[in-house]
C-alpha cells in the first residue's frame, strides 16, 4: 500500500532566496522514509494480491515464513505511509495557499483525482489503498485542517490508539494517521526533527516493539483475529522501524541508502500502482495463489524492488516528478506542470551527452 505522495514543503525561513538548508534535508530523509515504507507494503501486496495461505495444511497454525514476515512486516509499513500522507497533506495546503486563492479547493481537485486512480486501481487490486485514502483526506482530513493544532493532535491520538484497541488495525486506522501527520506538520516537525528526540523516542519504542512483538508471535493465528495486539504491535514497529531509519540516514552509509531511498519514495505513487501490475504479471508464472511459497514470495519482492529503484533513480536523475506524480500534480494545479529538470551541472564533463 505511501504514501503516496511527495512532499513539497513551503519555504519556512529564507536565506538569499533560498528554502532553508535543513528544512529541505528534513524533506529528503521523509521521502527516503517513504521509499523504504514501500519496500514493506509491497511484501503484504503481493500475499495479498495474489491470495496466497496463511496457514499449514491443517489450517491450525500459521505457515513459518508467514508467521516471521506478520510479525516483522504486516501492519508495520502502512501506519508509517499514512502518516506521511497526513503530513504531506499539510505540507501541501501551506503550500497552495502561497500560490492560489482557493487553497482548498485545490486540495479537493487533488484528491478527486486521487479518487479516480484508486477507482481504476481498485479493478486490479481491491484492497489497495487509493479510494480509501482520497475519501478520508475530502470527509476527515480537509475539515480538520480548519481546526486548532491540538484538537487535531488529541483526535489523531484517539482515532489511533483508541480505534487499535477497539476495533484494530488495517484501514480504520487510516483517519487517526491523517490526522496524526497533520498535527506533526503543525508543531513544526519538518524543522524541528533532531537526532537527539528522534534517538529518544527509538530508545523507549524499541523495547515496546519487541515485546508486542513476541506477544504477537505467541498469539494462536485464529486468537488475532479478535485480539488488538496485532495493531498495536504495528504501531510501535512502525515508530521503532521509522526512527531507527532517520537515525541510519544521518550516518556515512545512510546517505548512500538515501540515494536508493528518496528517488522510490519520490515516486511513490507510480511504484505503489506499477507494482499492482507487475505482481499480476509475474503471477501468470509463479501461481502463488492458494500457496505457502513465501520464499518465493521474497524472491519476486527482491526482484520488483532492484527493479523500482533503478528506474526511479534514473527517472528522478533526469526529471522532476515520476510519471504520475505528474499527471496529478497538472490535474492538481490545473495546467500543464515542467516535468524536466535544469541540466546538471558538469553533465559533459562525464560523457553524457546534452539534453
């Protein structure tokens, strides 16, 4: 299922014309968080997609591989997505409404036409994410954004931990994330993300994540059913996953990470509805419906992902935005958006030819 949407934030403090240095450097290590949320929710896609089993034979007990990667990856990735849906949404308001004069209805054509792929998405995968984002973002999330900071933040934090205790995880903790990330976006953390609170809040949800881990894993598969533990126990992953990640990508090897990362996550929604396709073509030889092939399952992820990051790397070295990011970027805005790039300087000097 990332967000699906790139952020592009508005310029918060100016230095000779200038977006601020470490605010934009904040921008690209949430992209890059996007970029590797995506990794994980293409694994639950593809069991998902192409209806593979969960359990042995006897149908008593979870298939191994199955067993580790719900533990590890199911309902970790997607809490992180919708949030950064939530906070892009913010990002974005601020933005239009630096550059139109009806910024709401900006953000309204925006996900209407976010509607529409999801309608045409959901004929091939229907459980993606799309529609259901885009009418949480016009019935829930637009209306909040007319509202106090902290009544946002005091809803999201109900509408999160609240709707997991209650009626658990999956899609109907999407509004309480919206709202989470918008309230983030409000309380500045685009420019206030520090390492030291990002290191503090990795420290105390780490131990929390493994024990809701383990509780989990020794959960009976027919017990979760009924149990929160399983949504909770993504929600702290998604916590410990995101800031462990932050923290990597401010070292030596982060930022090499970051060079494979931040392209996916820039186009996120292009590899998010391209991988529903190319899941759906590699099924017509591996059958994986009706099966416990998870190994399998791990080769093609592995093979979708190699392929996803070279080709957003290369799209995202020569252009602005992926192929549909810009389509809805121009319905968004209305007009035709430049998609391409000013020539990189010292491109000769490499032997790549001119543009």
């Amino acid at each position: 299922m990332r967000q699906l949407l790139t952020i592009s934030a508005r310029p918060r403090r100016y230095c000779r014309g200038m977006y601020d240095v470490a605010a934009r450097e904040r921008i690209h290590e949430l992209d890059a968080v996007r970029g590797f949320a995506l990794c994980g929710i293409l694994v639950v896609n593809i069991w998902q997609i192409t209806d593979m089993t969960a359990t042995v034979p006897s149908g008593a007990a979870m298939d191994p591989v199955r067993h580790v990667l719900s533990v590890v990856v199911e309902e970790r990735f997607f809490p992180i997505f919708s949030f950064l849906f939530g906070l892009s949404f913010a990002l974005f308001l601020d933005r239009a409404a630096e550059h139109a004069a009806r910024p709401r209805m900006v953000l309204v054509r925006r996900l209407i036409a976010l509607a529409v792929l999801g309608l045409v998405h959901q004929m091939f995968q229907p459980g993606e994410a799309l529609l259901p984002y885009a009418v949480v973002g016009l019935v829930i999330l637009l209306p909040a954004s007319a509202l106090p900071s902290w009544l946002v933040l005091v809803a999201g934090l109900v509408g999160t931990v609240g709707v997991a205790l209650t009626l658990g995880g999956g899609l109907a903790l999407v509004p309480g994330l919206f709202l989470l990330g918008l309230a983030a976006e409000r309380f500045g953390l685009v420019d206030e993300l520090r390492t030291w609170p990002i290191a503090a809040v990795f420290v105390l949800a780490l131990p929390a994540a493994i024990a809701t881990a383990v509780w989990q894993w020794r959960t009976p598969y027919l017990e979760l059913w009924t149990s929160s533990i399983e949504p909770i126990a993504g929600l702290l992953g998604a916590v410990a996953y995101s800031t462990a990640l932050l923290l990597v990508l401010r070292t030596g090897f982060g930022e090499v990470l970051a060079e494979v990362l931040e392209p996916m996550g820039r186009m996120a929604l292009t590899n998010y509805v391209s991988a529903t396709a190319l899941i759906l073509l590699a099924e017509e030889r591996l059958h994986l419906g009706g099966t416990t092939r998870y190994p399998a399952l791990l080769g093609l992820a592995a093979a979708i992902l190699l392929l996803q990051a070279f080709v957003s790397y290369v799209w995202m070295y020569w252009l602005r935005y992926g192929p549909l990011e810009w389509v809805w970027r121009c319905v968004t805005w209305w007009r035709i958006v430049p998609i391409r790039k000013p020539e990189p300087e010292g491109i000769a000097s490499i032997g790549l030819p001119r543009r």
